[in-house]
C-alpha cells in the first residue's frame, strides 16, 4: 500500500500512455483486421432487400369494409378554414416603419 502512495503519479501516468494507445491503434486500425466487401456481391445484396421489400409492399391489401363501418361514417371534420388575409409584411426586406409599397430610391451625387 506505501509503494501504491509513492508511485501514484506514475501509475496515474502509465494508465493515461496505455488508454491513448489503445485508443490510437483502436481508432486508425479499425479495432483489428478489417476485410474490404467485395462491391459487386454488397449491391447484390442492396438490390435483393429492395426487391423483397418491393414485393412485401405489393402485397399488402387493405381491407375496405372499414369505410362503410359506423365509426368512419361518423368522422366529422372540425377543421377551421385559413384566412384570407395573411398577416406580416408585404415586403420582407425592406425597412421596418416604411410601408409595404415599392418605392423609389434617389441618390444624390
């Protein structure tokens, strides 16, 4: 235990070195050997999830009894209609105070 209190900061010091080497050979080697997909056989295998999810979709159906049931003839639409007028200014770059109506400006030389 006395040798541990005299040697913290070089334990302290060793277990920092080993973390930034792990870390190092972690993160520029990829954590080990890393193999390179062969590209043709990684889009073949792209395109048959995208048929097989194509054909997934096709064959749904929808069953269209529920819109004749009481419930879905009972859907009332409590929706507000928008204004007409839209509030904000006409011109969005112009100054603020000045009206929305385009105007001329004169420079004086």
């Amino acid at each position: 235990m006395e040798a541990l209190k005299k040697n913290k900061t070089l334990l302290i010091l060793f277990a920092v070195v080993l973390f930034i080497f792990i870390g190092y050979f972690t993160f520029f080697n990829g954590g080990g050997t890393t193999t390179t997909p062969n590209e043709n056989n990684s889009t073949q295998v792209v395109g048959q999830n995208v048929l097989n999810l194509l054909h997934k979709i096709s064959v749904v159906s929808i069953d269209t009894t529920i819109f004749s049931s009481p419930i879905w003839t009972n859907l009332r639409d409590i929706s507000s209609p928008l204004p007409t007028n839209t509030p904000g200014k006409s011109d969005l770059f112009g100054a603020l105070g000045q009206s929305g109506t385009a105007s001329s400006v004169s420079r004086s030389r």
